[in-house]
C-alpha cells in the first residue's frame, strides 16, 4: 500500500499560468533504475503509443544543437524505444555543455489534442525531464513557428500549455521517466504546432541535457487504448512485499469503489506474498503486475492470464460474506499461471479453494467438516469434485502425507508435467486409493455424533 516516493514528490504539477491552458495536469511517473525495462511500463501514465499523431509529424530543431552522440530527432517519434538505461544513439538529447533547445513539432494540420506524453531513460542525471511545452494554432497574425532563444514564444502566438520539472528533490534522479500532459476534464485544445523548450536537468557537469526516448501526441479521436481508459480514475496499489503493482478498476461499479479500495485492497496486498511463496516452482517468478476489474456481469468472478474479472452485483450482495475471499481465490489462480489444458480443472479449482478456504478463512469454515456436514443424507463426496470438495481433500492429504503436496501439484501443473503417477510418487498410493481413504473418513466423521471439528 506504500507509495512509491519519488512518484510522490516529483507527485502531480497544476499549472495555471495567465494565458496558458489552465486545465493541463502533468502527470508523472518514475520506473527506478532497478524497476526500468524496454516495455515503458507505467500504472498510471500511459505507455507509449505505436501510432499516434506525432508519428507523422514534422520534428525541427529551432534552438540549440543536437549531440552528435546522440541519435536523430526521429528517435524521438519513430515509436521506437531504447532497449537501455544508457543507449545515447535510441535518444535524442541536446548538446554536452549546452543549455537545451528547442525543438517545434508541426502535426500538419490542426489537431483536436487529447494526451501530449513525453518519456526518457538514463542511468543517472540524464533520466528526468525539464521542458516548458507550448502549443499553437499557427493562425495568429503575429504567429512564429520557429521563435530561437531569447524570443518568448507567448509573444509570437504560442500559449503555454505545461511546466514540467521532473527531478526528484533529493536523489540523482535515474531511470525510466513518463510524462503525461492532458485535461481530465476533456482534450488540450485544437493545435497544429508545438514546442518544446528542453532545459538541461543540472549544470554541474556537461552532462545534464535529458536522453529523450519518445514523444507521443494523441488525437482525441484516434481510440483510447486500453491502458490509457481513464488511468486517471483508477486505484494502484503494490503488494507487501512491493514486487507486484495491482491495478483496481471500479469505474463500472463506483459503488464498490470504496470498499475494494479499503477492505479488498489490503487483503490483497498481503495475500498476494503469501500465496507466491505457497506455490513457488524454479525460476519461477510471478506476475508482478495484474488488474482487477469489478463490473456487472454474469458469474462470481474469472482469471485470464493477469486480468481477474469479478461481478460488483455478486459483490455486493456479500460484502459480509464470501466477497474477499472469491478474490482470494481468483489471487491464486494468478499466481498459478497454468497454461496447460492438460491440467485437471479438479485439482486447479481444488487447490484455489484450499488456499482460500484452509489457509486464508479457515474461521468461516467453508469447506472442513462443520460445512461437509451441512449437506443432506445422501452427500457423496469424491476426491474430484472440484472447489471446496477437492480442498477438503487436499487439506487432508496434506495432513496425513505430504503438506507440500498442494506446491508440488502446482508447480507440477505450472511446468505442463502434471501426471497421475505423481500422486503415488508424493505420498506412496494412488489418487484414487487416497480419494477412497479420505472419503471414508469422510463419511465416518459425519455419521459420528461427536465429531472433532466442531466449530469453536
Ligand atoms: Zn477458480
């Protein structure tokens, strides 16, 4: 549930400046030189674009040089990205011992703007980003495209739109950095021009013109990818053990937004740890990055690769009840990450449930004795019988032969090598030889009028 620091100071600028947008918000986000990859991956600022209006547009430096060590300007809109934290020739930069430039961007014609985001990537003083972005729409009578330094740009028919100042206060400030300028009321306004003035992030070496990796401008009728829906609105959070970032979307369900935020979140936050170290397999590592989307639909909840599905109307209905931990069980199935279909659902379902119900909500006994014995006269448990049934039984395996039997299916699942030998080689019988044990174990415990698991 810890913020991560630097996102929280560098945090979010509000600009108001007389005569610019008013409504721009800057948003920015920081990935660690531990955390950065190739991917650009943010939770909040969205990735950059394959496609988008600054693809095609025109880039020109104004002011200033580039470095020759450095790449082109095409680096900065060819949707390329740096594989790198330190690959000068993927970015572009201004040049050693200067301080900045300017670089314009003519989109052609006047676009309806949507997202201006900007990203860099360098090990050290190189990563953040320092610029003032102005926007014009080229018709004024004074209008100068291509205003050198000492000119003001509001003088010659720009209008500033944002004051970016990325540095964090403290530290050198490498890694990875993603600027996002945007209304969240609606779009930046109608432009065909833009520019850039690039500030060095620091003067006390030559070395503090910003490694730009990408600019990417959106046009508020091109479709809003999937990462990008109203990231504004949704709720991040990491784990524990702060491997994992989870996003929350309750957009279609605001209802819930404060109890999965509250109540959901922090279960989450702990379990998730938890349940990674109970189904570990070698080299193993798991997803460190899934969402969690609550909506009305049909069923209680499902898991596709990293995106958990749940149902707010079900939700809803029991908050008291089982809501959290059907999302403990679907938390599993993350940290499964089975992908062989010749894993038995039996044993998948199984052991989600025996994690949940055993280990997470052993309290509200919803699948040992107290509930076995809920079922009428002719209850007839089989060791296959999926969820609750199958965890009564992995419990008791676990019990009587092997506690690590749950692990070792999984990990045994998780590599496609799941066999049914594997039971006689865990615990010397066959699943069927333990599925009749346990069964009449079962069905001793239940016709016994003083059974041992009486709720206490
Ligand atoms: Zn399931």
């Amino acid at each position: 549930m810890k913020k991560d620091p630097l996102i929280a100071a560098v945090g979010i600028f509000l600009l108001a400046t007389a005569g610019a947008r008013a409504d721009a918000k800057v948003t920015v986000e920081n990935n660690g030189n531990d955390d950065a990859t190739s991917a650009f991956k943010f939770t909040t600022v969205p990735r950059p674009s394959a496609d988008d209006a600054a693809t095609s547009a025109k880039f020109t430096i104004v002011a200033g040089s580039a470095d020759s060590n450095g790449g082109s300007l095409d680096n900065l809109h060819d949707d390329k990205l740096p594989q790198e934290a330190d690959q000068p020739a993927e970015n572009f930069f201004f040049e050693a011992g200067s301080h900045g430039g300017r670089v314009q961007v003519d989109l052609g014609h006047g676009i309806n703007i949507r997202q201006i985001n900007t990203y860099s990537w360098h090990p050290a003083t190189r990563g953040p980003q320092v610029y003032k972005l102005y926007a014009a729409e080229g018709t004024a009578t004074n209008f100068n495209a291509a205003p050198k330094e000492g000119t003001a740009p509001e003088q010659c028919g720009w209008q500033l739109v944002a004051d970016v100042n990325t540095k964090p206060k403290l530290e050198e400030g490498g890694g990875q950095y993603g600027v996002s300028i945007a209304n969240p009321a609606g779009n930046l306004g109608q432009f065909r021009y833009l520019l850039f003035d690039m500030m060095p992030t620091e003067q006390d070496d030559e070395f503090g013109n910003t490694f730009y990796s990408e600019i990417d401008v959106i046009d508020a009728s091109a479709p809003v990818a999937g990462d990008a829906v109203s990231a504004a609105k949704l709720f991040t959070f990491k784990t524990a053990d702060e491997k994992c970032t989870v996003t929350l979307n309750t957009t279609q369900a605001p209802g819930l937004e404060n109890w999965a935020t509250n109540q959901l979140a922090p279960v989450l936050a702990a379990w998730y740890p938890k349940i990674t170290a109970l189904l570990p397999s070698p080299e193993y590592t798991a997803p460190t990055h899934f969402k969690i989307t609550i909506k009305p639909m049909d069923g209680v909840a499902y898991t596709a690769g990293q995106d958990v599905v749940a149902n707010s109307t079900w939700l809803e209905r029991e908050l008291k009840g089982e809501a959290i931990g059907s999302l403990v069980h679907e938390l599993v199935h993350v940290v499964q990450q089975h992908h062989s279909r010749s894993n038995p659902g039996w044993l998948v379902e199984g052991s989600a449930d025996y994690i949940r119900w055993f280990l997470y909500d052993a309290d509200q006994h919803g699948a040992d004795m107290v509930w076995m014995r809920k079922h009428g006269k002719n209850f007839s448990p089989h060791y296959n019988d999926s969820y609750r049934i199958t965890a009564n039984f992995l419990n008791w395996v676990s019990g009587k032969y092997d506690k690590d039997i749950v692990a070792q299916m999984g990990a045994a699942m998780r590599e496609g090598k799941y066999d049914e030998n594997l039971w006689q080689q865990y615990t010397g019988k066959t699943v069927s030889e333990l599925g009749d044990e346990w069964k009449k174990d079962v069905m001793a415990q239940l016709a016994s009028k003083d059974s041992p698991a009486k709720p206490n």
